[in-house]
C-alpha cells in the first residue's frame, strides 16, 4: 500500500476512525490527518520549551479558535451570499464549528503541551441566527459554539471554547 494523507473528518465516527487506523497499521503505511497549524512557528517554539522544560511542568492549557465570518461581513454577508450557507446547516454537509475546527484546536492543544489528552467534556450551542432559523431551503441547525474542559494525560487540565 501507499501512504495515505487525509483531510478531516478522518471518518464518520470513531469506531470507523480506528478501523482505518488498524487497517493502516498492519498494512504497514503511513495513515495521517493534515493538520495545518503544526507547523505555526509560535506553536513550534512553545512545544520546544515545554519538551526542554524551560516551563516547568503543564498544569493548566488554555485555547481558544474564535472566527468572525458570522459576525463580520469582511468575508461577505452569510444572510445573502449562499455560498456560506452550507456551513450553517446540517443537511447541507456542515458539523457545525465543532466539525471545523475542533480537531484543529485539541490537536494545537495538545501538540502545544506536549500532551496526550485523556477525557474532553463538550458543550455545544446553536444560536438563533435568522426567523425560524431557516433562510431558504438551509435549516440553521449545526452548532454555533462550542466549550470544552480536558483532562489531559500528566492531570492538567485545559479549557478550550470556539
């Protein structure tokens, strides 16, 4: 086989996730996720020093993704330009921000810390965005906002919310 680079979401579910895993690892290939913001110079330099113990040890890990296209009309008004429509609505493909840019956080949190995170405790929230939270034919249901507590694997904890 030959290696495989993928982009999110891995899969459908984690059961399935971890059958590609295996299936990658008694193949014997090189089976990974592009996660982009590993090779942020700022996320580069805080791994090297807390590797290198210029920290101390990790008790606590804060992060947070904040976008502004919903509330921000530099990228263009999601109200009336569909194009960004299909990132509000579940039917149309979208697993909300939590689909986004969750694997994207945890992954800058726990690659930042030098960490394996153990437990995530999620809260999502959907905002009311339009009358009936419709515009047309997209229902405005994927999730809006997300928190999340982690306890990671030396008993740090993390906070981390988009």
């Amino acid at each position: 086989g030959k290696p495989v680079l993928c982009e999110k979401p891995l899969a459908e579910n984690y059961q399935r996730a971890n059958e590609m895993a295996d299936a990658a690892e008694q193949a014997g290939i090189i089976n990974m996720v592009n996660l982009t913001y590993r090779n942020v110079a700022p996320l580069q330099k805080a791994r090297t020093m807390v590797l290198a113990g210029e920290i101390g040890q990790v008790r606590h890990v804060e992060a947070s993704y904040l976008q502004s296209w919903l509330v921000s009309k530099f990228w263009g008004d999601w109200r009336t330009d569909s194009k960004w429509l299909w990132r509000l609505s579940r039917a149309h493909g979208s697993n909300g921000v939590l689909g986004d840019v969750g694997i994207h956080i945890l992954d800058f949190a726990s690659y930042g810390a030098a960490l394996d995170i153990d437990h995530v405790f999620c809260r999502l929230r959907s905002f009311d965005k339009a009358p009936d939270n419709r515009i047309g034919e997209y229902e405005l249901d994927a999730n809006d906002s997300f928190t999340m507590a982690l306890d990671f694997s030396n008993g740090a904890f993390g906070v981390v919310h988009a």
